[in-house]
C-alpha cells in the first residue's frame, strides 16, 4: 500500500467517531459492531482521543461537515468549565463518569488522563475550535500544578479528587503520554518550555531505564523512582498497568523519541543518539514480541527472561510497530522498516481491521482469533487513526503540528 492509502483508511476510521457520542456527554464506549454501549458510562481518556481524532480529521478534510463539527463540540464542552468531566469543585477533571441508574464519578485525578486532556485541547487549539486555546492553557495549569515534578524531570502518577493524596506509584506510561501530549502543546502554542518537558522524560526513560536494561523497559516505580520488576505479576494482563515489559510501549517509545529529536533539532540540536535508541528499541520489541510463541503477531508483554506471558494479540501493539516502523523507515530509508510495514499491514488485514463492521478488532487470542478478556469491544480508534497517518508525515513532532496548518500558533 502507498502513505496515500493508509491515510484514506484513516478517514474511514474517522467517520466512526460520531457513533461514539454520548447523550451525556462526551464520547462513550463502542461494541464490536461500532454501537455505543451507554451502560458503560464515559471515560475521560475516551473523549479526549476521540476528540483528538475528531480534531485532526477536521484538518485534514476541512470541508468534512457538520458531524465532525459536532463532535468537536461535544468533546470540548464535555472538558469545560460546566462539563461533564471537568471537576468545577476541586479542579482538574474526573478519570470517568458512570451514567444511567446508579451514576457517579470515578474522582481519581490521574496523570493519563490529563495527559490527554492536554493533547484533545491542543489539537482543538490547532483546528482554531473556540474553546480550544483556553481549555489547553487552563488543563497545562493543572498539569504543571497537580503533575510535574520539576526536581525529578517527570510526572506524578494521581491524586484523589481533593488532591490531599499523591498515589505512592510512579510510571512510565503516564508519562509517555505526557511527552506525547507536550510535545502537541509545545507546538501548537510554540512554547519550547514545553517541548523541553518532553525531552526530558525522554532522556530519562528512553536514554536512562531502557538503554540500561537493554531496551527492556521497566514500566513500574516506586515515588522515589525505584523499579518495581514483580509489579502486577498476579495482574499480569491489565489494561494500563501490565505486569513485565509492554512491547507495545517499547515501539511507543521509540516513536516518540523519533519526535523528540525532531523538536529538538529545529533548535538546532542533533540527536543521533535518539535515532540510534528508537532503532534499536524497535529492533528489539520485534525480536522479542513477533511470532516468539510460533503464531504470527506481536504479544502483549514478556518477562525480563524475553519469555512471553500474555500472549493475546492486541489491535494497539500492532499500531505501534506500524507506527514506529513508517517513521524509522522516513529517517532511515532502511528498506527493513518498508518489509516491516508490508509485514504488518498484511497481519493487520488478515486478522484484526473489521472489514465486516469497520474499525479494529481490539484484541485476538493466542491463536490469532477474536477474543476479549483484556479488551471488549472498540472503544479506542486513536492507535490505529495514528498509525495510518504516520506514512505521510516525515519528520513529525506531534499530529497536530504535522496534520495543521503553518500558522496554527497565531489562532
């Protein structure tokens, strides 16, 4: 397939989003058919990615029309002041809201999910949505009060609705998200503070925990950033907190690094060694998680031995390889990453895009048929959005930087 065609099947993934919007408020769960499921209320990670998505379909079809509009306002005012998920009392916003005969708030003030407050505000910044630039600069308020920790160069995990408590907990996925959602803001609002930010965590995480551990990265730390290896072992499969190396987060990361150097390099400041590092970061995830158990596909986690442990096959791990894959293959012109590509897409197209219902099968078992005992249903089009996009954007910093238009910073 050509980068045009990849993102011609990111635009049909974009014309999914407005079946996700909730009459609440904001953008709930869909089922394998790409029906919204009311009953499981709405999160906010959730709304931010599909307005995110929401956001970069509108710059790249302008003329797209009235529900791509609709949903920019509905995410945006879900977010708000007065929203459904904005927490008017203590500030910051809820990590979810429960919906329907027994509603309630999920009060946790978690680092992810204002992580991606930060990135929907910054792409409805980009596409000039009128709520846009007050909501990021007020979600970066909240962040670089409740989250960043100055001294250490990362992000605080959460707090409870009042912030009186600070989870004893530090990991590095809310902060890979934090990079992701920094360097979207640095960009937009072309603030280098924030790009800075970025580089930061990336140095530490990237250049730091994994180089050290041979590109094994530790996902799991205590508040005082020491490693938890046996973290979640009797959990080994959750969603957010797996037990072991993600492989999916080791591709994450060496794509965002790849952005990092980008940013930084137009300050005029070369990084070969973050190319180096997101190479061999995605050499290694594909040494270690394709076809390890004698099944095509990449598994989820393996232990520190390189021994798989959760072997389903999740739709975002193989997003991320794509990803990461196009982008080394734009830095390199390696013909390796272009066979990795064609690998992937073919995996992708036999067993998990829904050629029946549109979308991504979200997770397959061992066997590589459908299975749901980590993720049911579709709730997450942002992975594979992303990863359809990365082909026609050399060089990027963040979506909506690449995706807008030059003069976004002065909206």
């Amino acid at each position: 397939m050509t980068p045009d065609a990849w993102a011609e099947h990111a635009d049909q993934l974009a014309a999914l989003v407005p079946r996700a919007l909730h009459p609440a408020g904001g953008f709930g769960w869909l089922d394998p058919t790409n029906t919204l499921a009311p009953g499981r209320g709405v999160a906010t990670w959730i709304t931010c990615r599909m307005t995110h998505v929401a956001a970069l379909a509108t710059l790249r079809h302008p003329e797209a029309g009235l529900s791509l509009a609709q949903c920019l306002d509905h995410g945006a005012k879900a977010l708000d002041a007065g929203g459904l998920l904005r927490d008017d009392r203590h500030g910051g916003w809820f990590s979810g809201v429960v919906v329907g005969d027994e509603p309630g708030v999920d009060g946790t003030k978690a680092a992810y999910a204002h992580a991606f407050v930060i990135l929907a505000s910054a792409s409805l910044t980009a596409v000039g949505h009128p709520q846009g630039r007050s909501l990021l600069e007020d979600a970066l308020s909240v962040f670089d009060l409740r989250f960043w920790d100055e001294a250490e160069g990362m992000a605080r995990e959460s707090w409870d609705r009042r912030w009186r408590a600070s989870e004893p907990y530090r990991g590095v996925n809310a902060n890979m998200h934090t990079v992701e959602a920094m360097l979207a803001a640095g960009e937009v609002l072309r603030d280098p503070s924030l790009t800075d930010r970025a580089r930061r965590i990336v140095d530490r995480v990237v250049c730091g925990y994994a180089r050290e551990a041979d590109w094994r990265l530790p996902e799991h730390f205590t508040d005082a950033w020491e490693p938890q290896l046996d973290y979640n072992r009797e959990r080994a499969d959750d969603q957010f907190r797996p037990f072991g190396v993600t492989i999916g987060h080791v591709l994450e990361w060496a794509r965002l690094a790849l952005n990092t150097r980008a940013a930084v390099a137009r300050d005029g400041t070369p990084r070969p060694d973050l190319l180096e590092a997101a190479a061999a970061m995605f050499a290694a995830a594909m040494d270690r998680g394709w076809a390890v158990d004698g099944s095509p596909g990449l598994v989820y986690t393996t232990d520190f031995a390189d021994q798989p442990v959760v072997r389903q096959r999740l739709h975002w791990v193989l997003c991320e390889a794509f990803a990461t894959a196009a982008a080394l293959h734009h830095e390199t012109n390696d013909s390796v990453y272009r066979q990795w590509l064609d690998t992937l897409w073919g995996y992708a197209e036999e067993h998990l895009i829904d050629h029946e219902n549109g979308g991504w099968l979200h997770e397959l078992g061992p066997d590589n048929t459908p299975d749901d005992s980590i993720w049911w249903g579709k709730p997450d089009i942002y992975h594979a959005y992303q990863a359809a996009l990365v082909p026609s954007l050399p060089s990027m910093v963040s979506f909506a930087g690449s995706v807008g238009s030059p003069d976004l910073g002065q909206r």
